[in-house]
C-alpha cells in the first residue's frame, strides 16, 4: 500500500492507495483544490474547510452526472455527440442558479 500527502486549499493530507496509484491521487487532489480555489474564491471566506469540502465535491458529482449524460447522448455520424443548444442553455441556467444561490447562503451565514 503507497502513501501520497496531497494538498487542498492549503492543507497537506495524506492519503494511502494501491501501489502505482499515486499520480493518480494526486491528479484527483489537483482537480478537488482547483475546485476549492474556485469556490472559496467566489464566496465569502468565512467557509469552513468542511463546507468548502462539501461545495466542491458537489460541484465535481455535478461535471461527472454531466459527463456520464453526455456520453450516454445520441451521436451523430462523426461519433461525436449531437449538441442541444436549448439544453444546454437550460443546464448552464442551473449551475448559476446553484452557485448563485450557495453564495447567497453564504452571504447570510
């Protein structure tokens, strides 16, 4: 069993993982503190590690829900998937609806 320390938003945490899987922990630590940077930076500063661990998970399940819908979307003939743009306006409408009303709660804490 392998031993990585990995940083979010500042702090150094060490995770075990199967032998060979370090630089993939650390590519999945990367992505959780850019995601951290990204909120923290957009909201009030007074969250809790907890809560801006909580925010940033919630933003990387929704870009996996994302992905996993898109792929399992119709194609065309390239393979490539058919784009709707009236979804995906919707969809972006919804992000901002979250995040807009996450900062809000913020704001009032």
């Amino acid at each position: 069993m392998a031993r990585v320390d990995v940083v979010v938003h500042g702090r150094t945490y060490p995770v075990q993982c199967d032998d060979g899987q370090e630089d993939h922990v650390r590519r999945l630590a990367a992505r959780l503190d850019g995601a951290a940077a990204e909120i923290s930076g957009g909201v009030s500063s007074m969250l809790s590690d907890a809560h801006l661990l909580v925010l940033s998970s919630l933003m990387l399940l929704d870009e996996a829900e994302t992905a996993q819908q898109e792929a399992a979307s119709p194609k065309g003939a390239e393979g490539l998937p058919l784009f709707d743009e009236a979804a995906a306006t919707v969809r972006v409408q919804e992000i901002t609806a979250r995040i807009e009303a996450l900062a809000q709660r913020q704001d009032r804490s």
